[in-house]
C-alpha cells in the first residue's frame, strides 16, 4: 500500500532524511521507533507532503505521491493523526468528525463504525473538543482520521500523555482495523512495549537513517529496546 523509496529530506543545508525507505501492506501494522529527533515526524511530514523531498519516490497503491499537494494526498486515502492529536478545540465532537469528511459529500452521515471503535464519542457528540480529557481528544483525532475510510493510517505517538486504560482502548482499535485487512496502519512510537505488543513489521531510525527493520517478533531478538532507549 505504500513505499518509501530512498527518500532525502534537508531544512536549509542540514540533511535530515538520509535515504529513507520502508514499506506498508494492506492489514499491517509497521512501527517506526526511535528517540526524540532522529527524523521520524519529518519523515511523516514528508509523507503528508508538508516539507519536500529531494531526492527518493513516495507511492500509495502504486501511484506516485510525492509531487502532490497535501489535500491531493488526503484525497487519495491517507488518515493522518498528528503528534499532540490538534483537534479543533473550540467545535464539537461532531463538528470534528465532519472536519475529517470534508473531501467527502456534503451531508453524508458520519460513519457508524467509528462510534463502534470508540464509544464515548457517541456519548459526547456536543461536547467542544477542548472539553474532553486528553484519552478522550486522542480517540476523537483518531475518528475523524478515519472518518474518510482512509487506505493508509499514520498515527504519530498516539500513546503520548495517555492514560494506561485508554492505551488499551487505542491498541484493540489499531488491532481491529489492521484484522480487516484493507488498510495499512503506520505506527510512530516510542512506548515500545505498545509498539512491540503491535508490530507485524518494524523500522528504527537513528540520525535520519534507517539502522534497523525486520518482523514483530524479531524485535527483542534484535536489540531493538536498546536502540530507542534513552
């Protein structure tokens, strides 16, 4: 669903992605770890089409992305949940949702599925976003990534300032959703037991380099609690 090809990113004169490349299929979940600064956000970033790359390809389904604008990119099935989740605080729960369908038709009912995967939304609907707990806002930046029944989800640190009980909560969804086995689920983060606990495969970046990858079950195997710890 989708590759990276060897892909190099620089701000000004310093080079940040240094020939990165992975690969997502339909019904995974491949984690990408690593400490705090080593490029993964700006790998995302590049991704989404929010900084440019120069040298490399990026391919949804195929089709070559990387010389499309953001929106475009959207359009083609990419759900993206950010770091810090950026809900709208001052709309409803609704009005978030309807945000994360606005490429879609107008009026079109928010998919039911989503009040499935996350209950308490349902229970929330006129609630302002800025209102909910931090648990809360995470699970609603993850529903109206999917609002739009997105081929590829990135999720970028979906554990960072959550309550144990709704890390739980977000780790059964990403569970659900990659058993369907029409979506691809690219998972940032460096809680390693969740990512670990998750991963059919893994990356690991170190100073805008991949240093190591393989399958879930090799990461013990392979040092990888090592590699990303602080």
């Amino acid at each position: 669903m989708l590759e990276i090809d060897t892909i190099h990113q620089y701000y000004g004169g310093s080079h940040i992605l240094r020939g990165v490349g992975l690969r997502v299929a339909a019904g995974e979940v491949h984690t990408l770890l690593g400490r705090n600064g080593v490029g993964k956000t700006t790998l995302l970033r590049a991704l989404m089409g929010l900084v440019p790359i120069r040298e490399g390809e990026i391919r949804l389904g195929g089709q070559r992305i990387d010389r499309l604008r953001p929106e475009e990119r959207a359009r083609l099935g990419i759900g993206y949940v950010p770091q810090g989740r950026e809900i709208f605080a001052r709309l409803t729960v609704e009005e978030n949702l309807r945000m994360g369908m606005a490429a879609g038709p107008a009026r079109a009912p928010i998919p039911p599925e989503l009040f499935s995967l996350f209950p308490v939304l349902s229970q929330m609907m006129h609630r302002r976003g800025g209102d909910l707990s931090g648990g809360q806002q995470q699970q609603l930046a993850i529903a109206r990534a999917l609002a739009m029944k997105p081929r590829l989800l990135v999720l970028d640190e979906p554990t960072e300032g959550i309550q144990p009980s709704i890390i739980k909560d977000i780790e059964r969804v990403i569970r659900t959703l990659a058993a369907r086995g029409d979506m691809a689920i690219l998972l940032v983060e460096q809680y390693y037991d969740f990512a670990r606990a998750l991963a059919d495969r893994y990356t690991v970046m170190a100073r805008g380099e991949v240093i190591s990858a393989g399958r879930g079950e090799e990461m013990d195997a392979h040092g990888v609690r090592d590699l990303i710890a602080v």
